[in-house]
C-alpha cells in the first residue's frame, strides 16, 4: 500500500522548499526542449511550483486531497497554473506519451516490488520516446532495510545498484549511480546517529 503523508503537519521548514535537483533537471530539460512535467507524489506542490515558474506545463498527482488544494493555492499566489489531479495514480489515467519528463522524489519506500514495477510501467507509458524520468529509490545500505525480516526484504524496493541496472533495464542511466544520505528532520542537529540517516540512490533515467 502506498503511505498517505499528513500534509497538514509539515507547512514548514523543508517542506515547503524545491528539492537541490529541480535546478539541474529544469536547466536540462529546458535545454532539450523538455516542457511537459508530470509530478507524481507531488505533495505540498513546491517541486511543481518551481518548475511551473520555470515554463514547464505541469501535471501534479497526489492522494491528499489537503496537499492538493495547498498545491493550487501556492500556484495561483505566483501566477502560474499547475494542472493538479487528486487521486491514486494507479487509478490516474495519462496518455501515452503524455510528457516529456516525470519527476518520483521521497515517495518510494513503502511499496513492494511488485507495485513498483506497476508504476515504472505506467510512467514508461506516458513518456515520449527519449523522455526521462528522475527518481529516488531506497538503498539497502539504510538502518531500516537492515533491520527488516527475510520476507519483507525479498518483496520490498530497497535496492543496491545491481538491482537498479536489472530493474531499469529498460532505461539508459543517464547519470552515475551515486548514493546519497537524507537526514531526517526531527533528529538533534548535536546528535545525528545512524538513525537519522536513509540511504537513497538519485537517478535520471532516459527511455529507449
């Protein structure tokens, strides 16, 4: 099942600030002529938001019907237009090759393997040939995966870089594979320990 985050508990601090990656992705894009962006997960809507005022035509799906509205409020107090779509995106229907990019950050986790495989399959649909998609996916390095019994491992996404070669095959890496750390938040900044620490992999992937 995918997780349904309480939006209404996190209007503040990072949460309501683009990730590092929208510059590098809106610079790229633009650059290949790349305007059609669906944002899947989109939560408060910062990440669209970003890329709305950039020129890109944005398409946001999440499941919080409050992250939605706060979406489209935020949007409408810089001018631009940001076409929200509140629902579950296995039940969102998109064209195919709909968009020219798709942006997944911070929401894959708590899903199979099975569910993920389901959502690369509906987005590699709605891409255009040569379109790409940036994603972050849990590494088995993380404390959380580490501690997890032998079933929940062999269905769970938690994934090192061979299984990401094997996974997107279907894709080029556009990018080398690096592992990155996300610190969480409610952590004491005098005593971050292993804890506070997820392991992640950011990927920018192109479809064949």
């Amino acid at each position: 099942m995918w997780n349904i985050w309480n939006w209404m508990k996190n209007e503040k601090d990072i949460m309501l600030q683009p990730s590092t990656e929208c510059a590098y992705l809106s610079e790229r894009w633009l650059s290949y002529d790349k305007k059609n962006l669906l944002d899947i997960g989109c939560g408060l809507g910062v990440n669209s938001l970003y890329f709305a005022l950039k020129g890109f035509n944005v398409t946001a799906v999440d499941i919080s019907d409050y992250a939605i509205k706060y979406a489209n409020d935020i949007a409408k107090q810089n001018g631009v237009h940001i076409n929200t779509i509140c629902g579950d995106v296995f039940k969102v229907n998109f064209e195919d090759g709909e968009y020219d990019c798709v942006f997944v950050r911070n929401i894959v986790g708590a899903q199979t393997k099975k569910e993920l495989k389901e959502l690369i399959e509906k987005i590699t649909k709605s891409l255009r040939s040569g379109g790409e998609l940036y994603i972050t996916i849990p590494s088995k390095n993380s404390k959380e995966y580490q501690n997890m019994t032998a079933y929940k491992k062999a269905h769970n996404i938690f994934m090192n870089v061979e299984d990401i070669k094997k996974f997107f095959a279907d894709y080029e890496i556009v990018n080398d594979i690096e592992e990155k750390i996300f610190y969480d938040k409610y952590c004491s900044v005098e005593k971050v320990h292993e804890d506070c620490k997820t392991y992640y992999f950011s990927l920018l992937l192109k479809k064949k």
